[in-house]
C-alpha cells in the first residue's frame, strides 16, 4: 500500500512538472513572438530610431527562452534559431528593411514550430 501511495505521488508529480513546464514555455515563446511583431512594426514603419530599443528587448526574451528550452528540446531546432535571431538583430541594426522582415518571419515560424511540438498531444509522443 505504501508503495502504490508513493507511486501515485510522484505520477502527481510528474504530472505537475509538466504541466508547469508546458505553461512556462507556452509563456515564453508568446512574449518571443510579441517582441518579434514589435520589432517588425518599427521596422516596417522604418522608424531605425526606436529598432536599437526593440532589438534588445528581442535579445531580452531570446536569452529568457535559450535559458530554458535548451535542456528541454533539441539542440538543433535552438542552434538554428540562434542563428536567426542573430542575424534578425544584426540585419535590423543595418537597417535592411526588407532582408530584416524575411528573417523575422523565418524566426517566428521556427518559434511557432517550437510551441506546435510542445502541446501535448499523441502526434507529438509518438
């Protein structure tokens, strides 16, 4: 009985975790992509005045988000996004408006990827 009592506690647990850790990187890949739209909006609006202020705010949630979905999810996906955002910061910075955009959007979809593959779902586990 003590054991089955033990075993329930921690599949609670482990439910919890979860379910913490799911809400959490559902809470930072939003602000990812918000911050991500802001800086598209000054950049559309070609307002390079305000793009410094936005770009660090992007690298704010970028360095949030690397701290916690790089021992969660695979390297790769994270490298390849890094990358993106790199160069989203790099590009905006220059003032390339249109190659600034692309980049965004490729970083974004690589973000919405990222919250697709985290849902809890059977497609997902197996």
């Amino acid at each position: 009985m003590k054991m089955l009592a033990g075993i329930i506690i921690l599949l609670i647990l482990m439910v919890a975790f979860s379910t913490g850790v799911y809400y959490q990187n559902i809470n930072i890949s939003n602000d990812f992509i918000k911050a991500l739209n802001d800086l598209q909006e000054v950049i559309e609006d070609e307002d390079w005045e305000k793009v410094s202020f936005q770009v660090e705010e992007l690298m704010d949630c970028w360095n949030r988000a690397d701290i916690w979905w790089t021992p969660l999810m695979d390297h790769q996906e994270i490298d390849m996004l890094n990358l993106s955002v790199i160069r989203v910061s790099k590009l905006a910075q220059m003032e390339k408006k249109e190659e600034s955009l692309v980049e965004i959007t490729i970083a974004r979809v690589m973000v919405e990827n990222i919250q697709e593959l985290q849902q809890p779902v059977l497609r997902n586990i197996f």
